[in-house]
C-alpha cells in the first residue's frame, strides 16, 4: 500500500488532520528487511517543535484512500477511549518460532539467517502497512537471544519423512509442544509458527515439490501456522528474475517468484494466526495498493521489487483487527476477555445494485468497527471482499455492501471487532452464519431469503417451541414466504396418516414426496425431519436459495419409498443443510438400478435432477459419505415431487 503516514502513533484527536499522504509508487523499495525508525526521526516526529501537518481532504482522495482517511481516525478515537491515549506497553506478546525436522533429516542449510532475514522482513511488510494505513508501526513482536539471533526452537519429529504429510499438522504440533513448554513457552496460550523441512529440493534439475503442512489459524491470544522450508527459502533471491525453478505444484517459476509465493506465503499464513480471514482486494484497492495479502497477496509479495506489480497489501478491515491485537498495541486491557454484546434495530434495504444492513450494537467491551465480508458461493472464502463501518457514539453502524458480483449468490458475514482484541460474529436474528443475498447478470440484488429471516425472526423462534401459527406472519407477506410459514406449521404433525405414492388415486398427477409415506429410513446421525432442519432456523436452505419442502437426512442415510410403477418423473434438489461443512454424496436407485448420482457436494453446490421412473416399484433416496467422514454431513433432499 506505502502510504506515508506523518505520524507514528496519530492520537484520534488529530488523526484527521495529519493522516494520510499519498505515494503510491512501491517499486522503488529495496529487497532487504527495513530498518525500524531511528531515535533521531522519532524525536522529529514527536518534537513539539514540529510544524502542524497540512490537513488532508479526504474527497480529495482516491476512493480506497478516502475510506481510509475518514474511518481510521474514528476507529482511534474508539481505541483511544478503551487503552488510553499512548498507552505503554503493558504486554509483551512474542510471535514463537519452531523448526521442526522428521526423525531422519537435518534441517535445512542456513536455516538460521535465512528465517531470521525473512521474518524481519515480514515483521516490517506489517509495520509498514500499519503505518501507512494510520495506526503506527505496530507489528508482531519477534523473540532474540542476547547475540541479536531470533531464537528457533528446533524439534525433530518422532517419526521418519515418509510417514509425515500435508495432514500431519497435528501431530507436528504435537511434537513441539514439549519443547516448547521446556523453553516456558505454553503453546495453547501463544502464537506459534512451525517452519517443517518438508520440502524436496533437486539442484541438478531445479525442481522442488512439499509435502508440508501449510495452514493456520489463530485468535488475538492464540494462534498456529504451519509453513514449510527449503533451502531455496531466500530473502536475498526475492528480486532474481532468472535462475528458474519447477516447483512441483506451481509449475516453472523464477527464483524470485518462488521466494514471493513461499515468503508471502508465510506472510498470509502468519495472518491467520492472528486471526484474519481471507479477503479479496476491491477494484479501487487493486487499482491503489495492488493485492490483499489475505487474498492471492501470497502470490504478489514482492513483486514491486522486480516490476511485477504494485505488489501486497494489507486491507483496512485487517488493519483495524490487528490495530486491537494485544501482541500489536502492546496493551493488556481486557487481554483474553470475551466480549458481551447485543445487536438490535438490524435493517436490510435493497438498492438496485447494492445493499445496507444497519443496526445497534451494544457491548461491554467497545467496537472500534463492524466489518462484512461479502463471500460469493464457490471458490472458498478467497473471493470476498469486505466492507467496513465505525459505530458512531451511540453504537450505531451501516455496511454498504456494493462488490458484487453478478450472477452469482452469496452471503454477507458480520464481525464484530471489539477493543480488547476480541472478535464476535452476527449474521442476523436466529442464523449465526449470514444474511444470504443473490445478484443477478445485470448486477441487481434479490435479498428475499435475507428479508425472510429478519421478518420471521419471532415465527421461527415459535415453530422450534411448537407453538408458531400462520397469525404471527406480517400482514404483506409474500405468497413465497406464506408457503414455506406453513409447512413449517404443519412439519410439527408429521405424525398424521400419509398415503404412500403408490396408494394415490390416479387424478393425482403431481405431488410433493414429503406429503407421502416412507416404507423405511435410516439416517447416519440424529432423526430424519420433514420441511425444516433441526436448527434455530428452521428454514429449508441450500446455496441461498429458500425451499418449503424437504427431507432431511444426515449421511450417511437410505429412504424408500414404494411407487407400484404408477409415477413417471421424479425431480427435485440436494445438496448440504445450511450452515454445514460437510460433505455428501447423493444417489437416486430405481428397483436397485442406479438412476442418479451428483457426487460429491457441500452446501454451496445445488444438484438438481429430473428422472424417468416410469414402471419403478421401489425408489431409494441416498446420501454416502463424501470421502471425509460423517461430520457435519446434513444432507438435505429439496422439492423432491413425483408426476405422471
């Protein structure tokens, strides 16, 4: 990003003034690790002495730059109020780092000085981006020995290379555990990051493969990230535009790619640890600042060196989330502490090709920013961009939500980020996940399923107590809305006689397979329900669309029905439960006969089928596990009708 920013640690009284000049160029940064300020530009910076910099109008500002100049001394007022105005530091956070070998290796050559240039380097990129961002060099804490040597702690694993893989995090872990509790350092209580010598480097064909563990995730308190080194691990080789290289998952790269793609890499995996999610750059971020590290900035890091691109950057929602973080702050207020709060007054209002959701938030511990990430269905999380609002003095917020894109469904996730570190979701009355939206290829939004939600919040409440009635409805309920309130009414008398399909008249030429009776069922976990899901929202869900009718029947399951041969076409949908991470596979078998499979699904994916059943006696719904197991895998049968 490289603003430069006038003032280290801008106090919020006279953030406005002094914020933000613009410089843009980034190509002109050297390779090696920054150097923090010297003694002498601190004492000019904070000298009384010094001239009062020239207020910046933030409309004068390019969009992205002008989000920032304006929330930023907002959120430090906020953080100010909670910590004190440039508070000591009153902790000291330490990010630890491991190197972990298996049983038959030694580590890697020049470990030592190659990670220590490297995450001196990564430790400046977010003092940098901090800085530039208003909220000072604030940056991860790295732990040295007396010499001035970051210490490594070393662990050799119990086992040898061949019995370790990319799934063997936890048990790497486990394996550092101890030695790290020698060294008085309880790794459930710290931030860690694991370097594994899991990479296989052949010099004489250039070529490199892993086969490490490279993940993370992570709180304000705690945190875990696995990376992975080789030997062609090299700061000093960031900016080499030659000396190719094969690697064996990103194909023929440069050695100074390589080193953007693994060094970045550990930049964005060490994001996590500190608790930031993924998050796509904005057309206008991209067009200032280049790439969201937390998005595909792993790939862009240093790139500006070599002339690639404006290189990583780390966005403003991250900013204020690591802005609270005790390891970045320094301050011990509220360390650890979970946050009480309350959400009311929440709207959604549509507005063509955007949307709003407002609300109150009310919290023991106070919110310096609400920020939204709007998550298109598919592709992961990385595709999400974020949106951002500072509540005003009486907890009021809005999230504009206008990085859409067309022709896709998506979801809108609130967070709520809280002084002391802490951070809290809300998605909306009865849904802890999020308000679900679609946009068609024109780009106009449909927020019916989110609107849904919020006006049956109470009536949803009533269907789990039994007690719901079609009177609790708002009076301009949609026709949509009337048909999935009643059968959500009408799920509590499953118990009444139903006829099964091959029992119906002959005028009969189309019906909805919940309103008839099963011969048998079996589910792989819990009860099988009809026309909800057993959750606080009761609501028939499947990649933001809304459904009346459906069976739920966790993997892995097996309903039959009987036909007699009287039924032509069977149509309908599955896919996973909302709010599930599992996945499952759906099969359809006519008479034992396989008519339908959808393979593998989660609750992104909607597979709809329309079969021939014509002379089926016997049907069988199915869900199989999806390869990884059981848990989670509510799989859900939608609208699921027989006709002749």
């Amino acid at each position: 990003m490289k603003f430069s920013v006038l003032s280290p640690l801008v106090c919020a009284s006279t953030a406005a003034a002094t914020l933000l000049l613009i410089n843009c160029n980034k190509n002109d940064q050297s390779s090696q690790p920054e150097k923090e300020s010297s003694a002498t530009e601190a004492e000019l910076v904070d000298s009384e002495a010094q001239p009062e910099p020239k207020p910046v109008d933030p409309a004068t500002l390019p969009p992205a730059a002008r989000d920032i100049a304006i929330k930023v001394p907002q959120a430090l007022k906020i953080l100010e109020a909670y910590h004190g105005k440039r508070p000591e530091k009153t902790i000291e956070r330490k990010l630890h780092i491991v190197y972990w070998t298996p049983a038959d290796r030694d580590p890697a050559p020049a470990y030592q000085e190659r990670l220590q240039k490297i995450l001196e380097h990564i430790q400046n990129f977010y003092a940098d981006e901090m800085e530039s961002l208003g909220f000072g060099r604030q940056t991860v804490n790295l732990d040295y020995d007396p010499e001035g040597k970051m210490r490594i702690h070393v662990v050799r694993g119990e086992k040898p290379y061949a019995e370790y893989n990319v799934q063997s995090g936890g048990q790497i872990r486990k394996d550092c555990v101890p030695v790290l509790k020698e060294a008085g350092i309880d790794a459930d209580k710290e931030t860690i990051v694991i370097f594994c010598n899991m990479a296989n480097w052949n010099e004489k064909h250039r070529t490199i493969r892993q086969n490490s563990p490279y993940y993370a995730s992570g709180t304000s308190v705690k945190g875990t990230a696995w990376q992975v080194d080789s030997e062609i691990l090299n700061l000093d080789d960031l900016t080499e535009k030659g000396k190719f290289v094969r690697d064996g998952q990103y194909g023929k790269k440069s050695l100074g790619q390589y080193n953007s793609i693994f060094i970045g890499g550990i930049a964005h995996e060490l994001g996590h640890a500190l608790s930031l999610p993924h998050n796509r750059e904005t057309a206008d971020q991209k067009k200032e600042f280049g790439t969201a590290l937390m998005g595909n900035g792993n790939f862009t890091y240093g790139e500006e060196l070599r002339g690639e691109s404006l290189g990583s950057f780390l966005n403003l929602g991250h900013g204020l989330k690591l802005a609270a973080h005790p390891m970045f702050n320094g301050s011990a207020k509220g360390f650890g502490e979970i946050a009480k709060r309350e959400v009311t007054n929440v709207k959604i209002e549509n507005h063509g090709k955007s949307f709003t959701v407002s609300g109150n938030v009310k919290s023991d511990i106070p919110v310096h920013a609400v920020l939204g990430y709007m998550d298109p269905t598919g592709g992961g999380d990385y595709n999400s961009h974020m949106t951002v609002s500072i509540p005003d003095e009486n907890g009021d917020f809005s999230l504009e939500c206008k990085e859409l894109v067309p022709g896709k469904t998506g979801r809108l996730n609130i967070t709520f980020l809280h002084a002391n570190g802490d951070a809290s979701s809300f998605a909306g009355p009865n849904d802890k996940y999020y308000h679900p939206y679609s946009v068609d290829k024109e780009g106009n939004v449909d927020l019916t399923l989110a609107l849904m939600k919020l006006e049956l919040t109470d009536f949803f409440a009533a269907v789990n107590k039994g007690t719901a009635s079609m009177d609790m409805l708002p009076a301009d309920a949609s026709p949509e809305m009337r048909e999935i309130a009643q059968r959500l009414v009408n799920a509590k008398n499953q118990s009444r006689p139903l006829p099964a399909p091959a029992a119906l008249p002959e005028s009969t030429k189309e019906v909805v397979l919940t309103d008839t009776k099963y011969e048998s069922i079996k589910v792989g976990y819990g009860r099988p329900v009809f026309d909800k899901v057993p959750s606080e929202n009761p609501m028939l869900v499947a990649a933001e669309r809304a459904f009346s009718t459906g069976l739920f029947a966790h993997a892995e399951s097996r309903v039959v029905y009987t036909l007699g041969g009287k039924w032509n076409r069977l149509s309908g949908f599955a896919s996973m439960a909302n709010g599930s991470w599992g996945t499952a596979a759906f099969v359809i078998k006519g008479d034992g006969k396989v008519l339908w499979k959808s393979g593998n699904t989660k609750s992104d994916q909607l597979r709809n089928f329309d079969l021939n059943v014509e002379g089926v006696q016997t049907l069988e719904l199915i869900t199989e596990d999806g390869g990884n197991g059981i848990s989670s895998d509510w799989s859900t049968w939608f609208d699921v009708k027989l006709k002749r």
